[in-house]
C-alpha cells in the first residue's frame, strides 16, 4: 500500500532558505485548530491506569497471568490486521489531520490475482490521486497510515515487540462501528509511539494516531465511512488525468553504499540501498517506523541545512564534506527530531 509519498526535493525547496518552523504546513488543506490535533483524547491510551482490585495489584504473579493473557490477546489481534491489510476489499472516506491541517481521502483498495490494488483520492486541497500495485516491496518504502500497518504486519511481531511495548486499551466506535484500541508504545525515545484502532469484524485499522512526547497527537488518520463490498474493476480506473500510478512489485536494488551510519536507534535495521544520480538513498526500518537517509553531491552554490516538520514526518538536511567535495545529507521519516539530527550526523564513508 502507499500513501503520502515524501518528496527530499520538496523539503530541499524549504529547507534553502533557513529553518523553517516546527508548525509551518506544507499540504494544501483546510485548516484546523490545532488543538484539535493535539487533543488530550488519546490520554487515556498512553496513560496506565490504575488496577480496580488492589488486591491484584499487589500480587505480582496475579499481574503476570494478567500480562500473559493480554499479550496473546494482542497477538491475535495482531494477526487479524494482518489478514486484513493483506486480503480485504473496500472503500471508504478517511480523513487526514496534520500540522493543523484537515484533509479528505477517498480510498479504494482490492485485490486482483493476489496483488494489492490501492486508489487514494485527495478530496480537499491541491486535486492528487495515487494508484498503486503490489505490497510495498520495493526500495522507496513508502509511509502513511495504511502503508504503516501493513509494514508492520509482513514483519515478524516478536522483532516489532522489542521496540515497542502493545497495550490493550479498550473499545472505541469508529464509522459506525466497534473497534479495539492498541496502543505500540516505544522502548525508548528515539520512535513515536501508535495507537490503532481495529475493527472488531475484521481487523482493518479504522483509525490510527502517531503520538509523540507527553502523548501530543501528531498525525490522526480516521475512516468516517466504510464499505466492505466487493470492489469493481471500474472503481481502481483514475478519475484524474494526471493520476500517478505506482508499481511496488519492483525488486530492491542490491547494490552497496560507500556511506555507512555509525549509529542508528536500537532495533532500526537497514532495509536497502538504491542508487541516486548524485548520491545513494538507504532506508532504515524497525518493522514499524521507516526512515530513510539520503546522500547527494552539492553544487558549488548550494548549502541546504535546517529542518521540516509535516505533522509526524520531519525531514532534518546537514552537510558533510569528503575529500573536498560537498554532500548533502537528508533524513526523512517519522521520528523524533532530535532522533533525525543525531542520525545525520552519523554518516560516515566506508572505510
């Protein structure tokens, strides 16, 4: 699945002239009072709450048979989501908030001879439109809600779990209908944290949110209307000239990369190396999360630096200098920023 395709052009554009703020958006949309986004209603999903039976509470093996149950709880519903992303058909209208910015989707997504068939159509702000084949296999890794989960549920869950604690959170109803909430709390600060919410029938993620520090909503992906039809070969047809059409069935490259990272947050593992025109591009994952770095020969006139936050995605440009020549460095992804500054400063050349 692919959504919300980043662009390192589009961050260079803003990044060459300084800093920009933490807050400035760069999607077209309606905007929103951001405090809606940054709303306290996920609080009671990254919050403990406190145990009803105090008796229990101080029990520990009572706590771990507790813990035991929930985990395989869990594990189920985890299984189910993958199941779902992999082999349901529907359509729906999603709406996308970020950086004070209300946007309306329409989705389509079926599955044709195996493969995965996916339209997303912005209803709201510039017209785009995407249509994508295959499972999100190839080098670009895209990000995105759906695309998230997806990722999520082709990697092994034992692997995900050492980076992320999943919590039980209780019931929710999204689009007319019930869901389970979990909540992927990360280990450590160098991630986000992910709170999903899974249709009870069949596992689909109705409505997923990126929280950041102190449980601040970043990014809120949400299904307000859900049909679980069949979908006809007519529905996945652009409805826009200029649709862009992707094909995630093309292989990763195998080439090596003279730039390496001495350090990347625990758990995150290289994923692949494609070849630039001026440079390499090398994508990280922890099974959940995806960043990638690239690495590109400057021009003499060009000194990018700075940074760009878009809702939960920031893309961080430094500079490094090899035997005279200048390079830029960009990382993007969905990850702390101080996690991205700290990763661009970590590239080295091989030897």
């Amino acid at each position: 699945m692919a959504l919300f395709l980043l662009a390192p052009a589009a961050y260079a554009q803003q990044l060459g002239g300084g800093s920009p703020s933490a807050d400035t958006p760069v999607v077209d949309g309606t905007a929103v009072d951001s405090s809606a986004v940054d709303s306290t209603a996920v609080d009671n999903f990254v919050v403990e709450n406190p145990p009803a039976d105090n008796a229990i509470a101080d029990h520990p093996i009572a706590d771990s048979a507790i813990a035991g149950s929930a985990s395989v709880e869990v594990e189920q519903w985890l299984g189910k989501l993958a199941r779902a992303v992999t082999e349901l058909e529907y359509r729906g209208l999603v709406t996308f908030e970020h950086a004070g910015i209300l946007e309306t989707l329409q989705v389509v997504h079926a599955v044709r001879d195996g493969e995965q068939v996916e339209r997303v159509r912005y209803l709201s702000g510039d017209p785009r439109e995407l249509i994508s084949h295959g499972s999100g296999k190839n080098c670009e890794r895209t990000s995105g809600p759906i695309a998230r989960t997806g990722l999520w549920s082709r990697v092994g869950q034992q692997e995900v779990q050492r980076a992320y604690q999943f919590i039980l959170r209780g019931e929710e109803r999204i689009a007319d209908r019930d869901t389970v909430v979990i909540e992927a709390r990360p280990r450590d600060r160098h991630r986000l944290g992910l709170v999903v919410n899974l249709d009870r029938e069949t596992g689909l993620p109705l409505k997923t949110m990126l929280v950041g520090a102190q449980g601040r909503v970043l990014e809120r992906y949400q299904f307000v209307q859900l049909d679980l039809s069949p979908v006809q070969d007519s529905d996945l047809q652009p409805q826009s000239a200029d649709a862009r059409r992707m094909d995630n069935n093309n292989p990763c490259s195998t080439s090596q990369s003279r730039w390496q990272l001495s350090w990347v947050p625990d758990g995150f593992k290289p994923v692949s190396v494609k070849p630039l025109s001026d440079g390499d591009m090398l994508v990280f994952s922890d099974g959940l999360s995806v960043f990638t770095v690239f690495v590109q020969r400057l021009g003499p006139e060009l000194n990018f630096k700075g940074r760009a936050i878009r809702g939960a995605t920031v893309a961080y440009m430094d500079r490094i200098e090899v035997d005279g020549v200048a390079y830029t460095v960009t990382v993007v992804g969905e990850i702390p920023d101080a996690t991205a500054q700290r990763v661009a400063s970590a590239v080295t050349v091989e030897g």
